[in-house]
C-alpha cells in the first residue's frame, strides 16, 4: 500500500467519531432543557440535577467529580458507544498513522516528502493574479515528511492514551458524550494542522485546534470562571492569529503562494531576492506573534494558565502535549524563513551588531529572546503557585519558551526533540495530577494534600519518573532534549540566554520537587472524611500513566549526542530533509564546539538541577507550614507578593486593555450612539407610545373592515407628523448632510 | 427628432423574472382580497412565483429597450441572488409570520415587487432606469418596515426609513442630473464612451455630481456616515422583511456603485476617489465594529455588523479591480446567505415580531432549540470570517484584491475590524451555548418551510466555504460583463 491512500484517513477517522458522539449526545439530550418535554423517559431529568449538586461544590477548579464522592448517579445515555468511538476513532487514526509512516519510509526511505492533493479550494485563475504572472492557488492537500511523521505518530498515540484515560475520568460526568465528539474533534484539527501541506491548510487545523481548546476550557460552561478562562484563550489566540493572518499574507506577497514545498524551494534557491529589504524577517515576526498566541509566549501566555479550568485530560492532550506546539512546529516548519532572516541580518550587520539592531533584523533572535525570557519568568512564577494544576501550567508556559529558545538559536531539531519528549513527561504528569485530584474528589489545592505516596502507589511513581525526566536528571528524556537546546543556545552565541536557561534548569528542578513533595509526602493535610475517600484511580487511567511514564524514560535515547555515543545524532539525521541547503553564501559556518566544552556545558547543566532538586527536597522537608520557604517569603514580602500573584500581569492587562482601552473607548463611542441616536429614539417613543393609543382607539371605533386603507393612510400620516415632530429624522438628514460635505471636503484636499 | 421604438419578444424576456414577480404579488394581494381562505396557500405561491421567474431568467446577453435595459451574465447573478433571499425570507419567515396572523397577501407581494424593482435597478443602463429601479425597490421596503403598523417602533421605523429614504432619493436625482448636464447623456455605456480613455473626475461639477450618487448608493449600503437610519429600522421592522431589506439591496446598490464609477472613470480611479471610498470604508469599519460591541438588542447588533461588513464590501469598491469586483461579488452573495441565516435564526429563537430581540433571550436555547441555534452560530463563524465559512473565502478574496492593489494599510484595517468583531459574533454563540436559560421565552412553532430554510443556509454556508469554485465561477463570469482593468 502507498502512504498516499493512509495520509486522508488519519484525520478523517477522528471527525467520523466526532460526528457519531455528536450527534447521540444532541439526540439524547436535545430537549433536556426544554421544560414542555415529555420528562424522564430517559433519566434525563435527574442528569439536569446534578448540574445545580456540581456547581454548588468547590468552586474555582475543573470541577472534576461532580457525582464521584457526592453521592448521587449521574446516567448518561449511550455511555457505551461513546467510550468505544472516541478511543476508537482515535486509535485508528494512530494505526493508519503508522501504517503511512511505514509506507512513506519504504518509498522514500525517509529522504524526501510525499503530498497528496484532495482537492483545489482557492482555484487560481487568470484574473485571480498576484503580481503579474505569479497566481494565487490553494489545495487541500495534505504531506508527509519527516516532521509530520514525528508529529502525527505522538499525537495519534498520546491522543489515544488520553481517549482511554478520560474513559475513566470522565466516567461521571454527564457531557460525557460531548466530551469525546469535542475531543475527536480536536484530534481532527490537530492533525489537519501537521498534515497541512500548505499554510492555508495549516491554518484550518490551527484555527480548528483553537475552536476546540475553546470549547473544552469552557466545558464546565455553567461555571462563569469556566467560560470566562475559555473566552480569555480565544481573545488571546485571536490576537496571535492576526499575526497569523499577515504573515500568511506576506509569505503570499512575496512567493506567490503557500505551498510549502515550492515556498521554501523558492526562498532555498534565491535568498537574497526575499530577503532584501527584510520581507522575510517581516514575515517571520508576523508568524512568530501567531506562533506567541498558540503557544503561550510572553505578551500572549496569560491564557494557559487560566485554561487549566477544563477538564484534566484537556490540559494533558491539548495544553501539554500537541496543541500549544503548534507554535513550534509552525516555526520549525518555516526554518527556511528564520534562517534567511539570521544570515541576513547578519550580512547586513556584521557579526558584531548590538543587540537592539539584531532584534529588529533577525526574526530568529526575536525567537530566541522571546523564548528565553519566557522560560525564566514562566519557571518563577512556578515557584509559588499551590494549585497543582496551576504549577504544571506554568511548567508548560516555562517549558514551550525552552522550545522556542532553541528554535531561535536556530537548532530547531533540538527544539522539536523537545517538543517530543516534552509531550511524554508532562503529559504523564497532568494525567498523573488529574488522578490525585480524582483520588480526593477534585481537590487541587497542594496545601490541602501531603502523604498520599502509599495511598495512590502507581500515580505516585509515574509522577516522581516524569518529574526526575522534567528536573532533567541524566539518563532520562528531558535530560537529553533540554540539554541539546541549552548547548546549541550557548554554541550559537547566546550566552546570557544560556545562563538564564541554566537557571531556569535549577527553578524548574525546585519547583516540580515542591510539587512532589507536597503532593506525596508528610501528612496528609485535608479532613478524616477526605482521607477516607482516597483510592487508586481504575485501570483505564494507571496504564495510561505507566505507558506515557515509559515514554518519559525512553524518548530522549532517539537523540543522545554524538559526543556521547561516539556516532551520529539518531534524531537530527532523521529531520535532516527538512532543513534544505541554502543558497551557496546563505549557510552559516557551521559552528564546532570541542568535546571538552560540550561536557562542561552538559555538566553544569546537570549540576544546576542536582541543586534545584536538592533544594526543593530540603525545603518542602518536615512539618506543613513549611519552614525555610516561609522564612524567605518573610524576609522578601513584596518580592514573594509579585510572585505569588503572578506578577500581577492579569490585572495589568485587565487594567490597560480591558477597563481602559476597550470599555473606555467603546463607552465613548456608545455615549455617542445613545446621545444622538437612542436619545433621540427614546423621546420619540414617548410620544409614539401616546400615538399608538390614540391610534388603536381609533382603530377600534371608525376602522373596522373596509376603511382600512383610508386609516392606514391617516395613521402614517398622523404618526409620521409626530415623528417629524420629535427632531430626530432631521438629526439623521442633518447627519448624512454633513457627511456629503465631508466627502466633498476629502475630495477637495485629496485633489 | 421623432423617437419610434421597436419592440420585440426579446425585450420582454429579459425583463421577464420582473414581469412574473409583479405579476404573482398581484395574484397574491388579489386573492388576499376575494378569496381570505386561501392564505395558508400563499408562501407556496410566493415561492412557486420566485421559482418561475428563476427559470424564465434566461435572457441572451445584450441591450434592450432602445438600450435603456442591458443583461448579462452580471444581472442574471444579481437575479440569483435576488430569487435566492426571497426564497429564503419566504421560507424562513413564514412561521413568524403567521405566529401573529400577519401573513397577509400584501406582505408578500410588497416583498415580491420590491425584489422585481431591484432586478431592474441593477439592468438598468439608463441611469434614470436605475433610479426607477431603486424607488420600486425602496417603496415596497418603506411599507414593509411598518409592516406591524400597531407597533410603536414599526411605525418608527418605516416613517424613518421613508424620510430618508426620500432624502437620499432626492440626491441620487441631484447627482443624476449634474451628471447629464455635464456630460449630455444619462445612458451609461454612453457615458463610458465619452470619458474616453482618461477620466474626466477631475472635474468640479462631475465630482459633485459622482459625490451625490455615492452618497445616495452609500445611504443603501448603510455606510457611516449615510448609517443612522439602518439601527432603527432593522429594529423595528419585521424579522422576514428584514432579512431581506439586509442583504440583497445592498448587494444590487455596489454593484450599481461599481457601474457608475466604471462609466465615469473606465480608466481605472485615480488619487482623490481610491482613498475617499477607502476613507468611507475605513471609517464604516471601525465605527460599525466598535458600537456594535456595545449592543444588547440583536437586531441592533446586526445593524451595526451589516456597516462594518458593508465597510469590508467597500474595500472591494475602493480597490476597483476586475479581480476585485469578483471577490466583491462573492463576498456580497455569501453575506447575503449568512445574514439572511442570522435575521432568521433571530426570529425563531426570541420572543416574537413584537417584543425586543434581545441577547439575554438567547441564553441557553442551545439545547433547546439545536437547529436554529446551529444556523446562528455557523452565521456568526461565517460573518467573523472563519474558515471553513463563506465569509472567510469572501472576505479572503476581497482582500486579496486589495493587497494585490497596494492597499496593505486598507487590508490591515479590514483584518483589524474583524478581530474587534469576534467580540460581539462571539459572545452570540457563547449565550447559545455556555449561559443557563435566563427568563422564560416563548418560542414560534417552526414549519417544514423553516426547516427546509435552515439546511438551505446551513448548506450554503459550509458548502461554499469548503469547495467555493463554483460561485467563485460564476462571480468571475458576472464580473466580466463590467469592463475593468485588470490591474493597474
């Protein structure tokens, strides 16, 4: 079989399960909140119920378990066929996700891309030109190629885990049906988003992805946190995507179209031509703040961290795993671009440029500072959160600016190899969090656990293997795909980057070891009651943390160095096809580091995190309230406030944007609308009303059958004297005079 | 000079689809009179009127009536268009209608001959036939806005529209006739040949008079500042009416705006008009996008989107290409479907013709109502421009146009409105889908009639935003029979 016949099946497997737990969950709960149905003929009136039970319970978090630990029953129709589709669905799409891997392997032997064209969706024609010749042709068409096998195969596969994982965790909650057809969905787009063989397809899935994020934060929809979190991401992402939309404009502009293939042929081919002037690196920025929104990048990140309101295998599959790469898989997709921006920016700067000229000439730089300082800020702000699901949020947040660190010091193998084995820890670790918070019945509060290492035995272990891969301890995944970007970031000239990423090594090493400790050691720090309802989660959801756990363990010996393994980088040989050969001038020297610096580079690393680890063990050590780190939040307060409350960014931005630019400016504007136009309807309305009585009473009396005509002509008439009457309507005529002459006006000083 | 005229078949067929329309509205208002029991009957007489004048659109391209009328492939598109929300309004409407026993035979034949006058409107090459044409369009509209005469705010409604209506009537007559009396002649293929190869709109007197008709052409396309009138009366009148007042006026008053500029200027705009028009769009844009935000009534809302979108439309006007004309064409023919599929959608899920439409009412009636509360949230995509809607492709297209003509700034600016409007689409599906029903609302019956309605629009949104070759097809071929430059 050819890999052309697999690659449409992949995504459509996903939508096929959509529209099957689509449609039964609007079947059976279609008139469920329609008070003049028929009732109770399929319990629906008790699922309604327990909605009230569920809101009234714990506030303020996923409001996982709503039935569990609460008593009462919650039936859920059909739940039989939607815990078979949804995995279902998702597994096929993993299986023929493999099976065109392997078929594109053999035809290809991994060298080159196969694409295949479903049909033209913006047909080019002789009129729909572009800059003369070039003309503008879209198809949906879909590729693969070594970064979109990477992509599918642990996307597919995660997003299975994660289908049987909510079989168990959801197993209570009365949208189940609408969880899965939203789930399906969005392995649907995220996969339309990595098989897009252009960037118009790309941006169908992207969008796609952006939708269904959108609508599994706000799942718990009767919570107004919920919805409002959810709205946050979509504002946030809508903000990215107008980056999105110009840099999709500006790759048209100059190539005349977005077909990957023939855009980076072209650009391969002819650097100079695009770049001069900074078309691309004006293209790559544009990208980059669409990359910023998906990704949760500083301006943009702040809705992450919110989106943690949905359920817990959202945050796993959608804000851990696959969803917020996109970002970096778009950035790495486009290399071509970012890299011509570098050497541009370099040829026209010299090697010595300041900082400030580099940041507004090479897109890259851009890339890496963003990233960076992101990492470090995220990891900060990680320190002093105590809502478990809130720390590995910001750990996300930290840990996609690692990924776009080394993107921008253009190692994107190294940045992809993160976003692969990233995708494995913490997707293990969000899984393994929503199974403590399963386990105490939605409670997500760390001060509120402690000890529960005995009690929850296969969580606890899954969790400390993901957190020792995350803390980067030798041996182990994140080990191998962080320190490849922290020695390329410091080989590539970015030093004080490097550092601050090392750093950053060390807070996130302390504050995931904060999460373990007070999550699974000491005492238990909840009530009797609770403690008694502590149990394992079932096995649908402990495999798949052993098997994601696993992955954690593994992942990273795709990519173990060449300076260790004495033979060449497993990883970077197998993305090699797509970073093609720039034109001759246009490749940077590659940069060589001896041996001894990659060590020492490695070393420090390693260090770094065998103090952060230490650190955090000692602190979170002995009796809760916790000694050393109250004593240190004592000493610094308004440092630990800033912290704590996330640097109050929130509400700087709720401050700036929301109250004063938009309500204010919207306010304004209204204020005008209601002085000059609903003023003026209200007065009128008055007198109207008055007419209208007068005017029905005459109705009543003179215009019963064959006047009517005759009355209808008296009442507009007489209706429309009042209306005349009112000043209004000459406000409006006043109003479109004035716009004549200022029409007039403009066409004066224009010509 | 002794004017003899001959008449043949012909000039009557290509005038036919008008003929039959006004014909069936008088079937419709007579029957209304001599036989009453035979209402329930006169949707499907309307409908059955608008099929057969679809059918008997099948004119041969060319001038008739000594040249005062001209078909093409251009208005045999805007015929489609027309037939299309008629057929629409007629199916979605009924049930409103009826619901307060206002399904009256004159409804239907006001809306019949209004479509019939815009028809002609846009074959008129006569710039009097154009006028002819936009006064039977506007009265029937005047009438229909108060249509609920014993409501207050319709009775608002339909004097305000009629005064200014009159208003702006009186200008396109002013602009008209500066036109002839500078340039000698009101037919506009004649027009076309005296402005000759360069463009003639550097003179005081034609641009005053060209000034008056876009303003006049600007007043149907709501733009700011001819908008006042749009909130009010998209209030007020009735939800069928309105449906189709929004959508298919307007797209007959660009394409209208574009032939007239086409023949005053076939060289293509020069400085002052590029950036006044896009000026006008600009402004319309921003304005409606913004105080659309602060709307809690939906129709309001809708008024205020309907000028931000007749904003986006303009960008097609200002960048006055054949490729933009295409992309005009599409955008105006998918905003015809997906506003039409707003407006209805409206009218189910409220209250009724006679009380507010207001956003609160929406709360919740996701689950109650799943397929107009489908239709309005796919038209609420549709209208914010996401794929895989018509109006991304329509808006794509548009912009594309412009860029393509140097105007980046103009695109940004469209780009930018509609960021602003996710604001307000969005939080449409979000009382949908995400509120708790608030008070209790008594919904209208839903028909098969308004059931066909919603897979139609539904169809038609999603269809031509997946696989758009076809319409993008018949734009193209539409679009040819306006002679613009290519590029400039």
């Amino acid at each position: 079989m050819k890999a052309e016949t697999f690659l449409p099946w992949i995504p459509l497997f996903p939508f096929i399960g959509f529209l099957i737990n689509g449609l039964l969950y609007l079947v059976s709960h279609s008139k469920m909140g329609d008070k003049d149905a028929p009732k109770g003929s399929h319990g629906h009136g008790e699922g309604h119920d327990s909605h009230g039970h569920d809101a009234a319970s714990h506030d303020g978090h996923d409001s996982h378990g709503g039935g569990h630990g609460h008593g009462g029953h919650v039936d859920i129709p059909f739940k039989a066929v939607h815990s078979l589709v949804g995995p279902i669905a998702s597994g096929l799409s993993c299986l023929f996700s493999l099976l065109a891997i392997l078929a594109w392997w053999q035809e290809t032997g991994g060298h080159h891309e196969i694409v295949v064209k479903l049909w033209t969706w913006v047909p080019a024609g002789e009129n729909l030109t572009w800059f003369g010749a070039k003309t503008l042709e879209f198809d949906v068409a879909f590729r693969i190629d070594p970064l979109t096998a990477l992509m599918i195969g642990f996307v597919s596969f995660i997003g299975t885990l994660i289908h049987v994982y909510s079989v168990g965790y959801m197993g209570h909650d009365e949208g189940y049906g609408r969880f899965f057809a939203y789930l399906n969905l969005f392995m649907f787009s995220m996969l339309v988003l990595v098989l897009g063989a252009n960037l118009g397809i790309l941006f169908v899935g992207w969008e796609g992805v952006g939708l269904c994020s959108y609508l599994l934060i706000g799942y718990y929809y009767q919570k107004d946190f919920a919805a409002d979190a959810g709205k946050k991401a979509f504002v946030m992402n809508r903000i990215g995507d107008v980056g999105f939309i110009l840099g999709l404009f500006a790759c048209t502009a100059m190539f005349g179209t977005i077909d990957f293939t023939k855009m980076f042929e072209a650009a391969a081919k002819d650097p100079g031509t695009y770049a001069a002037g900074g078309a691309v690196t004006a293209a790559c920025i544009a990208l980059f703040i669409g990359a910023c929104g998906k990704s949760a990048q500083i301006p943009l990140y702040v809705w992450l961290p919110d989106a943690m309101a949905g359920p817990t295998p959202v945050s796993a599959l959608i804000h851990a795993a696959t969803m917020v790469t996109a970002g970096v898989y778009m950035v790495a997709r486009c290399n071509v671009l970012f890299r011509i921006s570098h050497e541009w920016a370099v040829k026209t700067l010299g090697e010595n440029a300041s900082v400030f000229a580099m940041l507004t000439h090479d897109a890259s730089y851009v890339v890496a500072v963003v990233g960076g300082v992101t990492a470090f800020f995220a990891a900060t702000i990680g320190l002093a959160q105590t809502d478990i699901k809130k720390v590995l949020a910001y750990s996300t947040v930290s840990q996609l600016g690692y990924m776009f660190l080394g993107c921008g010091s253009l190692a994107f193998g190294a940045g992809m190899f993160h976003v692969f084995t990233h995708a494995w820890f913490k997707a293990c670790l969000f899984l393994g969090s929503g199974s403590v918070i399963h386990a105490l019945s939605g409670e997500q509060e760390m001060t509120r656990m402690g000890g529960l290492k005995n009690l929850v035995p296969h969580t606890y272990r899954t969790m400390f293997i993901s957190t020792l891969a995350i803390a980067g301890v030798p041996f182990l995944s994140g080990f191998f795909s962080k320190d490849a970007i922290l020695a390329e970031t410091f080989i590539n000239g970015h030093p004080i980057l490097w550092a601050l990423a090392v750093l950053t090594a060390g807070l996130t090493a302390f504050y995931m070891f904060r999460l373990v400790k007070m999550t699974f050691y000491g005492e238990f720090r909840g009530t009797k009651e609770e403690l008694a309802h502590v149990h394992e989660s079932p096995a649908t959801m402990t495999i798949p943390l052993w098997i994601l756990a696993g992955g954690a363990i593994v992942a990273g010996y795709l990519g173990i160095p060449k300076f260790i393994l004495g033979k060449e980088n497993a990883w970077e040989k197998f993305l090699e096809p797509i970073f093609p050969p720039l034109a001759a001038g246009w490749m940077p020297e590659p940069h060589h580091a001896s041996h001894a610096l990659e060590w020492g580079l490695m070393m420090t690393s390693v260090v770094v995190a065998g103090i952060g680890i230490a650190l955090g063990w000692a602190f979170y050590s002995g009796a809760y309230p916790f000694a050393t780190p109250g004593k240190i939040a004592g000493a610094l307060p308004g440092l630990y406030r800033w912290v704590r409350n996330k640097y109050f960014v929130d509400e700087a931005y709720e401050w700036l944007f929301v109250d004063r630019l938009i309500k204010k400016f919207g306010r304004f504007l209204w204020e005008v609308d209601a002085r000059f136009v609903d003023g003026a309807v209200n007065g009128s309305r008055h007198l109207t009303v008055g007419g209208a009585h007068v005017s029905s009473w005459f109705d009543k009396v003179f215009v019963d059958g064959a006047v009517n005509g005759v009355a209808n002509v008296l009442q507009t008439a007489w209706r429309g004297h009042r209306s005349l009457q009112s000043g209004q309507t000459q406000g409006y005529a006043l109003a479109m005079t004035f716009g004549i002459f200022g029409l007039v006006c403009i066409y004066l000083i224009l010509s | 000079m002794p004017i003899s005229i001959q008449l043949t078949s012909a000039d009557f067929w290509a005038v036919a689809p008008e003929l039959i329309l006004v014909a069936t509205g008088l079937l419709l208002v007579l029957l209304d009179a001599f036989a009453k029991f035979s209402r329930p009957s006169f949707p499907y007489i309307a409908l059955a009127g608008v099929v057969i004048a679809n059918f008997s659109s099948h004119y041969t391209p060319g001038k008739f009536f000594a040249g005062a009328i001209e078909a093409s492939d251009l208005t045999r598109f805007v015929d489609l268009l027309t037939l299309m929300a008629l057929a629409l309004a007629i199916l979605g409407g009924t049930a409103l209608l009826q619901r307060d026993n206002k399904g009256h035979g004159e409804f239907f034949g006001l809306l019949l001959w209004s479509a019939s006058g815009l028809m002609l409107m846009v074959k008129g090459n006569d710039l009097l036939i154009v006028f002819l044409g936009l006064e039977l369009m506007s009265f029937g509209l005047y009438v229909l806005a108060a249509w609920y005469r014993e409501l207050p705010e319709a009775v608002e409604a339909g004097m305000k529209y009629f005064l200014m209506g009159a208003f702006s009537s009186a200008f396109l007559l002013f602009g008209i006739a500066t036109i002839y009396g500078r340039m000698g002649s009101t037919q506009l293929a004649k027009l076309a040949e005296l402005s000759g190869t360069h463009s003639p709109l550097l003179d005081p007197l034609l641009a005053l008079g060209l000034l008056a008709v876009i303003a006049a052409l600007g007043f149907k396309l709501s733009l700011v500042p001819f908008h006042s009138w749009a909130p009010d009366v998209y209030q007020g009148m009735t939800t069928p009416a309105i449906a189709f007042l929004s959508t298919a006026p307007k797209a007959a008053a660009a394409i209208v705006m574009v032939r007239v500029l086409q023949a005053l200027a076939p060289a293509g705009l020069g400085e002052p008009w590029t950036p006044l028009l896009a000026i006008l769009a600009t402004i319309s844009i921003l304005y409606g996008n913004v105080v659309a935000l602060a709307q809690r009534d939906l129709k309001r809302m809708l008024a205020y989107s309907g000028i931000a979108q007749m904003g986006y439309a303009a960008i097609g006007l200002a960048t006055f290409t054949k490729d933009a004309f295409e992309g005009l064409l599409f955008f105006l023919a998918g905003y015809l479907i997906t506003n039409i599929a707003a407006f209805l959608a409206v009218g189910v899920l409220s209250n009724g013709e006679k009380g507010p439409h207001t956003l609160a009412d929406l709360s919740g009636l996701g689950k109650k109502r799943p397929g107009p509360a489908w239709v309005l949230t796919i038209a609420m995509i549709s209208l914010t421009g996401l794929p895989p809607t018509v109006g991304f492709i329509g808006k794509l297209v548009v912009f594309k146009a412009a860029v393509d003509q140097g105007l980046v700034w103009l695109t940004i600016v469209g780009v930018f409105g509609s960021l602003i409007s996710v604001g307000y689409y969005l939080r449409v599906v979000y009382f949908l889908w995400m509120k708790e029903p608030g008070r209790e609302v008594n919904l209208p019956e839903e028909d098969v009639l308004s059931g066909a309605s919603y897979l139609l629009v539904m169809a038609g949104m999603l269809i031509l935003g997946i696989a758009p070759k076809a319409l993008l097809d018949l734009a193209r071929a539409a679009a040819s029979a306006v002679s613009l430059a290519a590029l400039r």
